[in-house]
C-alpha cells in the first residue's frame, strides 16, 4: 500500500544548517519513506539590502538586536502561499508555555507545522500579534522547551519535532514503545520510566532484577510500576502529586 504524506514542517532560519539532524534516524527516515516533509527556508533569502540584514536596535533602548518584522512577514507569507491547509505556527521562545508530552501528542496530530526561528533578542513581538489577529494559522503557539536562554529557536525547534514526530503514527518502528515512555497517556502519565536492562545477566557484577527474568508478566508490570514511583518521587515529586 502507498504510504501518504503525515505532516508537512516549514522551518525558517538564518542558519539552515543546523537542521540538517533532520536527515538522520527516525526522522530522516521518515522522510525518506515521505511521510514527513521538511522545508528550510533562509530568512535572509527575504531581505532586500546588500548586507541581508535581519535585525535592528531595539525600540526603547536595552542590549542586543531585535529582529526585523518586516522580513519575517515575508518570509512567513512565502510560506503560507505554498500552504494547502492553515497551518499552525509555532514560535520558540522562553517566554512561551513549556512545552511536554501532551503538546507534543497535539502536535502530532497536525497536518502542517511552521516553525520560526528566533536569534539575538528574539523576533518583534507585532509578528505573533499580526499572526495570531489575521487568521492566517490555525493556531499560533509560543513555547518553550525550558527555563533556560538559548542563544536561538533552532535547537528548541528540533526538540520540539524530534518528540512530536516520534508520535505520529507509522513513524516510530514500534508503536508500544511510546506508550511504554515516561509521562506517556495513561498509567504512566505522572510517571518517569524506570530502570531498564539487556544482555548480560550479569554486567560487573551487577545482576539484571531476577523478576524481569521470571517470565510472570503480571508481577513485570507491577515491578515496573513500582520502580517507575520510585524514581518520580526521587527525581520529580512534582510530578507524583498530579
Ligand atoms: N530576549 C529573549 C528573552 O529573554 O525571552 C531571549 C532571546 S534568545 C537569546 C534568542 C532566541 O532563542 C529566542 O527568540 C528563541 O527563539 C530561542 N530560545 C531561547 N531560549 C529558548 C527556550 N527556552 N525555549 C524555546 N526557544 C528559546
């Protein structure tokens, strides 16, 4: 049977480079057996003076460069003619909704994703504003991967795709390994995996738990169960309390 096409990813940047990860494993297989397509498209390829300026002093004084809305509005727009259906825009900031398992499961469900992607101070602010009042997406998302300052959204973006696209049906060699992840839907929602093995039995001296050789498969899953506690209220009791 022919496969279909899942998703379409638009990502613009000054640095198309750095997606190329997006070749590799997983996704670049994916896209090889075209169920995913990628875009990159270069934002400076939008600009219209010698020096393929992007970026400006920012309004109100402060550090750094503030980059320009007036590209990005044609570049996003360039993309947009080429859309078939309305996309969804995400923006990678740190000033976004934190992203995490469940976004990523909504995400992969999308047919199309457009990701922009910020560097020096970030983008002007009136890009998301303009997507967001026009209509021209069907959502516009501003997320973050964490509480932390990365220099620009490529890396973000990647992580953003490398969770999402491993959901997406038919990618993914097999599918049980999703639902058997942390924080994946269902009993291990609130839970962080716990401790896995492979051959050897023994590795220095170190012996893989007799229970996950015992072949009860109803005592495995319990075991699992208990460790996977264990773990999340050493590492995220957070998370325990959900
Ligand atoms: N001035 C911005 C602030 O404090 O919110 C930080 C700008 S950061 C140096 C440059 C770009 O990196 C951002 O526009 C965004 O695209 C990306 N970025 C940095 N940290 C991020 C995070 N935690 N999650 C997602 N994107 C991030």
């Amino acid at each position: 049977m022919k496969k279909m096409l899942l998703m379409r990813v638009d990502l613009i940047t000054i640095f198309p480079d750095y997606f190329s990860p997006l070749n590799l494993s997983l996704f670049g297989k994916a896209q090889e057996a075209k169920l995913i397509e990628v875009k990159v498209h270069d934002l400076r390829t939008f600009t219209a003076d010698k020096h393929k300026t992007v970026d400006d002093a920012p309004y109100g004084g402060g550090p750094g460069m503030v980059m320009s809305p007036v590209i990005w509005g044609e570049a996003i727009d360039s993309v947009l003619a080429q859309a078939t259906i309305k996309p969804v825009l995400i923006v990678p900031t740190p000033s976004g909704q934190v992203f995490n398992q469940e976004l990523a499961q909504k995400l992969s469900n999308q047919e199309h994703l457009v990701f922009i992607n910020g560097r020096y101070e970030g983008i002007d602010s009136r890009v998301v504003q303009h997507y967001q009042d026009s209509n021209k997406f069907s959502e516009v998302l501003e997320i973050s991967i964490g509480d932390y300052v990365l220099a620009g959204g490529e890396v973000a973006s990647l992580v953003i795709l490398e969770a999402t696209s491993r959901l997406i049906n038919g990618v993914l060699g097999n599918e049980d390994s999703v639902s058997d992840d942390s924080f994946a839907p269902g009993s291990m929602q609130n839970l962080l995996e716990g401790p896995i093995y492979t051959r050897p039995p023994v590795w220095r001296d170190l012996n893989v738990p007799e229970v996950l050789t015992s072949g009860d498969h109803g005592k495995i899953s319990q075991w699992r169960k208990e460790k996977a506690l264990e773990r999340t209220k050493k590492f995220r009791p957070d998370l325990d309390s959900k």
